[in-house]
C-alpha cells in the first residue's frame, strides 16, 4: 500500500464506519486505467486486508510475532495444509520441515517443493530436521488472517501492479515503488493501529491478504512470483502452490500455471495470497506475474483510523 492510498481508504472507512465500526469494502479492482490497444491494463490495483499484531514479548503480545524458530531463521515448508478450510483460510498443520537448499523447475527457479515432479525437469532439494517454523500452534496461526478483538487490528490495503513496458509482466516491487522507497522496505501501517513496537520508527508485525481471481489461458505462459518475507501462502482454486514458511531473508519461490493439471482452459479459478512480516530488521515485498487478477469479495475490517 501507498501510505495516500491508506489515507484516502481512512477517510472512505469513516465515513461508512457502522455503530459496530465494521466495514465491507468494494470488491472490484480499483483505479486500473483503460486498457491498451492490446486489451491489457497499464496497472492492476488489488485491495486487501492488514492486521496488525503486538510482539510476543509485550503486554497483550501474539506468541507467533518476534519469534524464533527452534532449527534457528530459514524457511519452513509443509508446516500450512495444501487445501483452504471452509473459511478460505490456511491452516497450521505441523510436521514441516526447514529447507536446506531449494527445489527448481527446468527454467531455474525456485518451486514449491510439494510440486517437484522430475518429468518436467524439476531439480531435487534438501530438508532439514521437522520444525514448525516459529508458529506456537494451530490456535495461534489461526489468528493471523481473522479479526481477533483484543489480539489483532485491521484495516484495508491497496498495492499497486504495474505492467512492464512492451509485455505482459505485472510487477509491484516495494523497491521501485516511490512510497516504499522512502519507507526502507514494505512497512504499510508504521504509526497505525497498535503502532510500532517501543524505541522502533517502523512496524515489524502484521498480515496480509488479498483475494482474488483470474481467467487460466493453458499455453499463455500464466507464472506467479514472490520475493520477500517473512511467511507467504499463495493458493490457487483452494490448493496451495506457493509454500515460503519461516522465518528469513527474502526467498523467491514461482508457480507456473500450467503445471496445474487440475485447471481448465477458459476458467474462471481463486488465487488467494497470504503474507506475514514477523520479525525485525527487514520486510521485502515484491510479486511479478503474468496473470490479470481481479479482487474477489473482501473480508471485513476491523481497525478505524484519523
């Protein structure tokens, strides 16, 4: 999110706020500007849902957030089920693992290791020793992407997908982004809803989400990509592609399409995108995809603001 984009959403939020201070956000994509000669947008703005957490060592803290793993800082794969719950939300099922060196696809990058198959060139990696990747239980994860009074605050957030020049590649990168330039990093609510952890001028400890979906185009080159951290969970039709667990540096994992053998040509599918950022000293966010997302319904928010 723009740090205007959320000012702007603030002042749309109170004057919608109900005497329970709920609201339900719109659940088309907003701001996109008309389509080219080619019937592609120039950009793709996606509104979600951020949730803010106190860290675990503080009065009303969550236990997930400032957390370090048993098997120490790395990324954690398998510790999320590989469907949605009927809430359309992840759930902690333990028994992951760390991963000590990545699974690639035929063109180089990182996989999901749960989708390795050595048919389409895939290379093996490596697991580490079973840990749940710095998540106290099922209960605790639970929290993350529902409003919880008392334990999370929320509010909506915009970002912005830019389409790269001459091409079909959509990318929102906290470091070419002007707003996030100036931020040092993907810290949407800095000051907002409980605010920064004390002697910190940034919020380390929050989730994100977005919604949304999208027309599957077999052969089109349809691939979705994250960088950053901490935790990220992308599911597509329900089923977990993207799996960046843990605790860590920036970590790039892609899903192309097409190896989803479960998707039909000219259907319409879910791609619902979960983020966590639950420890200091960095958050980096960035996502390039070749896919034309529109936002499905929203959750409603919590957190009201100035």
């Amino acid at each position: 999110m723009k740090r205007k984009d959320l000012s702007n959403t603030m002042m749309t939020a109170a004057g919608l706020a109900t005497a329970a201070g709920l609201v339900l956000w719109a659940s088309s994509a907003t701001g996109a500007p008309d389509p080219g000669a080619d019937g592609l947008p120039e950009s793709i703005t996606l509104t979600g849902v951020v949730r803010d957490f106190r860290e675990r060592t503080v009065e009303g803290g969550h236990p997930d957030f400032e957390r370090r793993p048993a098997s120490g800082f790395g990324q954690y794969v398998g510790n999320v089920a590989d469907e949605l719950d009927d809430d359309g939300k992840p759930v902690f099922v333990g028994g992951g693992r760390k991963l000590r060196s990545q699974y690639h696809d035929s063109a180089g990058r990182n996989i999901n290791p749960s989708m390795y198959n050595p048919e389409l060139g895939d290379s093996p990696g490596s697991y580490g020793a079973e840990d749940p990747g710095g998540i106290d239980s099922a209960g605790s994860f639970r929290q993350w992407y529902r409003d919880v009074p008392g334990v999370n605050m929320s509010a909506p957030l915009s970002i912005t997908l830019i389409r790269q020049p001459g091409s079909n590649i959509y990318t929102f990168d906290d470091k070419a982004d002007p707003d996030y330039q100036a931020l040092r990093g993907f810290f949407p609510i800095n000051g907002q809803l409980f605010g920064n952890s004390p002697g910190n001028d940034r919020n380390f400890h929050f989730t994100y989400e977005l919604d949304t979906e999208f027309v599957y185009r077999r052969g089109s080159g349809q691939v979705f990509t994250f960088t950053g951290d901490d935790d990220v969970f992308v599911f597509i039709d329900g089923r977990k592609v993207i799996d960046i667990g843990g605790v860590h540096a920036a970590v790039s994992q892609t899903i192309d399409l097409d190896r989803l053998d479960w998707l039909q040509d000219g259907k319409r599918y879910s791609l619902k995108f979960f983020f966590a950022e639950r420890h200091r000293t960095q958050s980096n966010f960035r996502i390039e995809t070749t896919l034309n997302l529109k936002n499905a319904e929203l959750p409603r928010v919590s957190g009201m603001f100035d």
